[in-house]
C-alpha cells in the first residue's frame, strides 16, 4: 500500500522538474510556488476533516513553508531543496500519526517531495537550476 504511491509522487516530481527544466523554468521563483502549492494540501485536508486543532496546527505549518517560499530569494533553489526535503520529513512523520488527509497522501506527498527536492540538488550540480 505505501509503496506505490511514494513511486507515483516520485515519478510526478521527476516530470515536473524534468518538465521545469526544459522550458528554462527551473528558478526560485517557479519552484517557491511548488513548494506554496505543495504545502496547502494539507490545510485543505484539515478544512475538509471540520477539525479545529487540525486546522490550526496545519495552517500554522503551512505558514512556515510559505515563508521559507517567499524568502526563496535568500535562500535560493538548495534552500527550497532543503524546504522540499524538510517537508517530505513531515509527511513521514504525519504517515505514522493520524491525520486529515487519505490515508496514501504523506507517503504520496513525501515521495513527490523527497525525489523534487533531491532533483534540485542535482539541477544545480549540473547548471541547469538558476
């Protein structure tokens, strides 16, 4: 059950940097809304499961990945690499615990997330991020 979809986020995380890349678009700015993007779900899941402390708790961590976005241009595409990966370690945590969203979604979201911020990495080793 968790395996497949850590494969299908990885895979989505590949086409879309792949994707990103190859349009001239792999930049902090582009990448800081991925990451904006990427970091609401979990707020709409709150919403939708009508818990109070889950609301809160989740709006308060997407706010902390939303500054790390807006501050993209400080900490540039290794700091979103970093934001990507420190995200992924959230939804493993959040795998283990209950939460609001399907019960596939951290490992979805964690290996979308993993496999994003690693490519990151890799874009700027090869001169490809800017």
């Amino acid at each position: 059950m968790i395996l497949l979809p850590v494969l299908i986020g990885a895979a989505l995380a590949s086409a879309t940097v792949f994707a990103l890349s190859r349009a001239g678009m792999l930049r902090s700015g582009i990448v800081a809304l991925v990451l904006i993007a990427v970091a609401g779900f979990w707020p709409l899941f709150a919403v939708a499961s009508q818990d109070d402390g889950q609301v809160v708790l989740h709006l308060a961590i997407f706010a902390a990945f939303a500054a790390a976005a807006v501050f993209s241009n400080r900490i540039g595409i290794a700091g979103l690499g970093l934001a990507f990966i420190a995200h992924a370690i959230l939804d493993a945590a959040l795998f283990a615990t209950p939460h609001p969203g399907p019960l596939w979604w951290p490992a979805f979201c964690a290996g979308y997330n993993v496999t994003f911020g690693v490519m990151l990495f890799v874009s700027l080793r090869t001169g490809r991020a800017t």
